[in-house]
C-alpha cells in the first residue's frame, strides 16, 4: 500500500540522513559557515522547503473549501497550517542556532530568515482569526480567504526578497547559494534524501492530523 | 462601473459629512510624525531610518482608519441596503477607489511635512511619486480585503494589524529600500527591480482581493 | 555553545517537534474516545 511504502521510506531515509550528516564532514566547509553546525543544513533547509509548501497545501484546501463549502476541506487547511506552523517554527529556530555558529548572530536579517519568519506570522494570524470567531461558518469562511490571499501573495516572499536582498553585504547568503552550486556529490545527495524524507514525513503526520482531527470530530468535539 | 462610482460617491459624501476617517488618518500620521521628529530632536536620520518612517507612519495611519471601512457599514446597519442594491464588484471597486483616494491624500500632506519636519532631502522627486502610487495601491487593496474580512468576522480591529503585516511585508520591504535611495540612501536596490516588486504586487493584490471579496461579502 | 553541540540540539528540536506532534494527534484521538 502506498501509505505504508511512504512511512517506512520517510523513517529509513531520515535515519540514514541524520547518521550521515554526523558521520560525513560537515557540508559547508571553513568556519566560515558554521562548521560542524552547519550538519543543520540538512534538517533546517528541507523544513523550510515542507513549511512552504504546506502553506500551498492549506492554500489548495481553503480554495476547495470556498467553492465546495464541505467542512472536511477546512479542517484539512487547518491541518495543514498547523503542521506548516510546526515545520516554520523549527525551521526557523535551527536556522538561528546555525546562523549563530555561521554568521555570529541568532537574527541577521537575511531574507530567508525573514521569509521563515513571515511564514510563522502568517500561521500565527491564521489561527488567531480562527481564534476569534465565533461562528463557525464565518470562521471556516474568513480563515480560507486569508489563507488564499495570503497564498497569492507569498511568492513574492519566497522568490522576490532575496532577489532584492542581492546586492546586500550579506555574505551569510552569497556563501550559502554559491556553495549550493558547488556542492559536493556526497553532499547534494544526502539533501536530496531529506528533503524527500521530510516531504514523506509531512505526509504522514498530515495524514495522521486529518484522522486524528475526524475521530475527535465524530465524537463531538472541535479544538479548531 | 457606474454602481461603484454611487458607492465611491456615497462614501465621500458620508465622510465628508463626518469626516470619521480622514480624521484619524490625518491625526494619526500628524502625532505620528510629531513624535518622531520630537524624539530624534533635530538629529540628522539616515536616508534608511527616515524611509522606514515614513512608510511606518504611512501604514499605521492606514491601519487606524481605513480598516474600519466595512466596520463602519455594519455599524451604521447600511450594510444590508449596500448588499441589495449593488454587485460586489462595485461595493470592492467602490471602496478601493475611496480608500486609495484617501491614501493619495495623505501621501500629499505627508511628504511636504515629512520633509520640513525632519529635515530630509529628496532627490528624484519621480521615484518617490510612482513608489508611493504602486505602493498604496497594493496597501489599498490588502486593507480593502482584511477590512472586509474583519468586519465580517466581527472581531475586534486590532486582529486588523496582526493579519495585514505578514502580507504586506514583502511590500513595505521593497517599498522602503527604493525610498531609501530618494532620500540620499546607497542603491542597495536597483530602481527596475522595485518597479517590478511594487507593480506586480500592486497587480497580484489588487486581482486577488476582488475575486475573494465576494466571499468575505456574501454568506 | 560549541558548533558540534549546536549540530546536536538542532536536530533535538526537530524531534522535539515531532514528538510534540504526535502528542498532540494522540490526545485528540483520547478525546474523540479512542481508536476503533
């Protein structure tokens, strides 16, 4: 069955990934970046790829919600963000403990920092207007629009800041896009695999939050 | 069209009855900006630091009056009357066009006091113009949109300023680093790329907030 | 914190945030009154 093929595929290459990234030289070589916290690259930057594309996920879903009106299209949103909030966070956070072995600050104002850190914003809003509706329908009506818009709009987060951002002496990201190009074979397919496991991973976790949210659902309860 | 400009038209002769908006607006930017040339005393400001004023005045301003556009019709009990008697896309257009007027007319008393105030120096008087356009009309059409939404969900406005940050973030970035080069700032941008951000933002929110209005609009 | 040591929490955070998860799922499972 394909579930059971992604979930064990998810738990052996995220295994193998975080036994290679100890056991392999640290991917961006010279102190320069970070050294042996830069193994982080390999947790940090697949997160925030799955954060970003669980934003489009909950985006997908508000867009069905709006046209179908069936309740099951917002409550998978909502899994959604919840989980794109998880991924943001934890991005976010070993992307600062990196950035602060690398760059020598916890916060730098690079625009990927920013970019994670909008992402956060955005989940973080989404869950209070939930928060603070009351009706249920408006609720589920109000969070799919913002959610959509907020979609429409978050390219130009992901693709325009560090475009604008070039010109910049910020040699954290020059080091990191050009060691990206240059990336050693080892390297490049060690993040290759996670980024897929992690992708396997958020599958699965979605999967689980969907059922989870459904059995507390038929039972009568409702967290959001 | 013609639905929208009786909405537009209605709108400013209410506010000019009342002058509800343009008051805050005003008074905000005005104290705004009074406190900040107060607390900087005359010291010189960066090219950056004064463009991130300005557009931090400008967006606040925006955020303590314009949000509550659609508030207003919910509690003055018109809303009712403007859902029946006009299509959604006029009631938008409408309110788009009311507020980004609005915004026009703050840049205009803004900038000249702006300068006397603090100080500052602008140079290409042409960038900082078409900014401010492109500028407000992406502004324009986020708050259209989130005011809309708000008041639909009845929740309290200071949720207003928590979902418009994040998306108009990418807007009030670009924005202050192609004001920063009019103010005697270093070309940390190039003046085509801001163009490029500020225009197709500008497009992007404007599309995407009339295609959603109707459902933050309608039940 | 040394930069090996930074390695190391970090990836202890991600798992934090799994287990986090999954506590989660749990409870509302416990609420909706179990698995079937």
């Amino acid at each position: 069955m394909l579930m059971a093929a992604i979930k064990i595929a998810a738990v052996v290459l995220l295994t193998g990934v975080t036994i290679a990234a100890f056991l392999t030289a640290p991917p961006l070589g010279g102190m320069q970046a970070g050294g042996d916290a830069s193994r982080l690259f390999y947790f940090h930057v697949p997160m925030a790829q799955v954060s970003f594309v669980s934003f489009m996920v909950a985006a997908v879903f508000s867009v069905l919600y709006l046209r179908t009106r069936r309740p099951d299209h917002d409550m998978m949103a909502t899994v959604a963000a919840e989980l794109g909030l998880l991924f943001s966070i934890v991005a976010l956070i070993t992307g600062s403990l990196w950035a602060k072995q690398a760059w020598g600050a916890y916060w730098n104002w690079d625009p990927r920092q920013l970019f994670l850190f909008a992402l956060v914003l955005f989940y973080g809003a989404f869950f209070a207007l939930r928060q603070a509706t009351p009706n249920l329908d408006t609720r589920r009506r109000v969070s799919a629009v913002y959610l959509v818009f907020g979609g429409a709009i978050s390219p130009f987060l992901f693709f325009v800041l560090p475009r604008l951002y070039r010109s910049l002496h910020e040699d954290a990201n020059q080091v990191v896009t050009s060691t990206q190009s240059t990336m050693s074979p080892l390297v490049g397919t060690i993040f290759g695999f996670s980024s897929v496991g992690f992708l396997l991973l958020y599958i699965w976790l979605f999967k689980l939050g969907v059922a989870a949210e459904r059995i507390e659902q038929d039972a009568g309860h409702r967290t959001v | 069209m013609r639905k929208a400009w009786a909405v537009l038209r209605k709108d400013v002769r209410a506010e000019y009855r009342t002058r509800y908006a343009v008051n805050a607006l005003f008074l905000f930017a005005l104290v705004t900006l009074t406190a900040l040339s107060f607390a900087t005393g005359g010291a010189a400001l960066t090219p950056l630091l004064a463009a991130v004023f300005y557009w931090v005045i400008l967006f606040f301003s925006v955020f303590a009056s314009l949000a509550q556009t659609f508030v207003k019709e919910s509690e003055t009990k018109t809303e009712i009357l403007l859902k029946l008697n006009a299509p959604d896309d006029a009631v938008f257009f409408g309110k788009w066009t009311f507020n980004l007027l609005l915004v026009i007319l703050l840049n205009i008393v803004l900038t000249p006091l702006f300068i006397v105030m603090l100080n500052i120096q602008l140079s290409e008087w042409g960038v900082w113009i078409s900014t401010l356009l492109l500028g407000g009309i992406g502004l324009v059409s986020t708050t259209t949109l989130l005011g809309a939404l708000i008041a639909a969900a009845n929740v309290r406005g200071a949720l207003f300023s928590v979902l418009a940050f994040p998306v108009l973030l990418p807007l009030l970035v670009t924005a202050i680093r192609v004001s920063e080069l009019c103010l005697g700032g270093s070309a940390e941008i190039s003046r085509v790329d801001a163009y490029l951000v500020l225009g197709s933002y500008a497009a992007v929110s404007t599309t995407a907030a009339w295609l959603l209005f109707p459902f933050v609009w309608r039940d | 914190m040394t930069a090996s040591q930074t390695a190391l929490v970090g990836v202890l955070i991600v798992w934090a945030g799994v287990v986090w998860y999954l506590v989660r799922i749990d409870r509302k499972i416990k609420r909706g009154g179990g698995l079937k």
